[in-house]
C-alpha cells in the first residue's frame, strides 16, 4: 500500500468513527447542552464562571459522542433491519464491535478528567449519568417507552450543573422533571419516524405506545415542560424579558402541534430538530432574565 494509498484509508476510518460519533448531527449535543447551561444559569443567578460553561459544554459533546458510539454496539443488529439505520458505520460493517468500543473508551477519558474538574457531589451525579448512558441503548428491549431513561440520561446535567455551583435545592428537581417531560415528547417525535420498524421489530418506542394519541402527548408534555418554567420564572421574580422568550417557545410548541397533526412523516426529523430552539430561547430567557 502506498503512502496516497494509506492516506485515504485512514481518513476514510476518521470519517467512520466520525459518523459513528453523529459529528455530522450535532442536535443531539445542542439538546442536551442547552438545559444544562439553563441549570447553571438558574443555579448560579446568570454569575457563572466562563471555565465551568467551557467544561458543561465540552462534557455535553463528549457525553453525547459515547452516548451514540455505545447505542450502536448494541444496536448494530437492529439498526441493520432498519431502513434509516442501515448505514450506520457498526450495522454497515464499515466499524468493528471491537473499534467502537476502544472508540468509547478513548472518548470516557476527556469526559473522566472534566467531571473531575468539578465538586465531589458532582462527581457522584456525573457516574449516574454515565450509569444511564449504559443503560438506555438496553431500555427499548424491556420497556414500552425507553424514552424515560433518555429523559432521565438527557436531564441529569440538570443536578450535576446546580451541584457544582453547591445549589442542590426544590428547582433543581422540578427543573429536571420539566427536562424529562421535554425529551419524552420531543425524542417521540423522531420515535415517530421508525415506528413501523419497531413495530415489526417488537421495539419499545413512546411514539407506539400512545398510538393514535401520540400527537396529543407531545403537544401535552411539551406544554408541561414550559408551563413548569413559567412558574419557576415567577418563584425566582425573573423579569418580564424571560417570559418574552418563554412565549417564543410556546409559540414554537403551538406550531409543532400543528404541524405533528398533518400527519407527513418526512416533516418529523425537522420538528425534532426545531427543539433547539426552545433550549436557545429558555437560555437566553434566564440570562437576561436575572
């Protein structure tokens, strides 16, 4: 093999493990970064120091990267059997079982050393998450909606966030349970897009378990989800510039329920993607709001 040769070969490696780390899709980073920096904005009053955002935010895309690396190892058979997922680099053959898992255990060091940048307590709360992060790609064979460890995976930035800031308190939770209750509906959404694999597959998915009312549940917890910072807006005297961002977000709710109801399944991926949005306006909501 000459050297253009071997050249091409590892950059078509880097490609794979790249993909395999969804770099190409960085919404799932962005949805679970943008509450965990709400969380530190809540539990900090907006004064939060710049080095412990870099970390959330390095911690948020290194999570998510092992979070997607270790989802397809033990997804690669069913993803083979799935039109959308076919392609994946481990389902594809194009990344061994035995490279993503050195993959994931090259990406767990950087993720170690931040988490042990912080407190102790947030030390313990960030190997609970990792415990989740574990445990979700195994949830959809042994539970209808594996949607609720993924919520509960995608909010505990919620705790590890105030706990760095030595701010554990009552918001902290009703925080994370308005998170939860988001990522069921939204990751319903883009279930919503395989629904018939998994149906075929025998595959626990949210959006199979509502049914023909999944519609009115993404429009129900996305209402909660908001409703639930609207009051905790009002139990911390935000200002008004912080509910002018939230009904921008109800906004965005109301017009994804009406778009979820015309029933076009080529629409779903982009309304779950639209839920960037939410997490923007509630950031800049609570920054501008203290």
């Amino acid at each position: 093999m000459d050297e253009e040769e071997l050249y091409n070969t590892m950059m078509e490696r880097v490609r794979n493990y790249a993909y395999l780390m969804r770099l190409d899709k960085p919404i799932g980073t962005l949805l679970l970064l943008w509450p965990t920096l709400c969380a530190l904005l809540l539990a900090s009053e907006a004064s939060v120091d710049m080095k412990t955002i870099w970390l959330f935010c390095l911690g948020a895309f290194f999570a998510r990267s092992m979070g997607c690396v270790i989802n397809d190892f033990f997804d690669k058979d069913i993803d083979s059997k799935v039109l959308r997922t076919s392609q994946r680099p481990i389902a594809s053959g194009k990344v061994s079982s035995i490279e993503a898992l050195i993959l994931f255990s090259f990406l767990s060091i950087p993720s170690i050393w931040i988490l042990f940048q912080l407190n102790e307590l947030s030390i313990y709360m960030g190997l609970g998450a990792a415990l989740l992060i574990l445990l979700y790609p195994l949830a959809k064979r042994f539970l209808a909606i594996p949607q609720t460890i993924l919520g509960l995976a995608f909010s505990f930035g919620i705790p590890i966030a105030f706990a760095s800031q030595d701010n554990l308190s009552l918001i902290t939770w009703v925080i994370f349970l308005a998170n939860f209750l988001w990522v069921v509906a939204y990751d319903t959404v883009y279930g919503m897009i395989d629904a018939a694999d998994d149906e075929k597959l025998d595959i626990g998915n949210s959006a199979r378990y509502f049914g023909r009312r999944k519609e009115k549940w993404v429009f129900l917890l996305g209402l909660a989800h908001l409703f639930i910072y609207f009051f905790v807006g009002l139990s911390l005297n935000l200002d008004l510039s912080f509910f002018f961002f939230l009904s921008l977000c109800f906004g965005i709710v109301f017009f994804q329920n009406f778009q979820i109801n015309l029933g076009l399944r080529q629409i779903y991926l982009s309304i779950f993607k639209g839920n960037n949005w939410i997490g923007v306006f509630l950031f800049f909501g609570i920054l501008f709001g203290f």
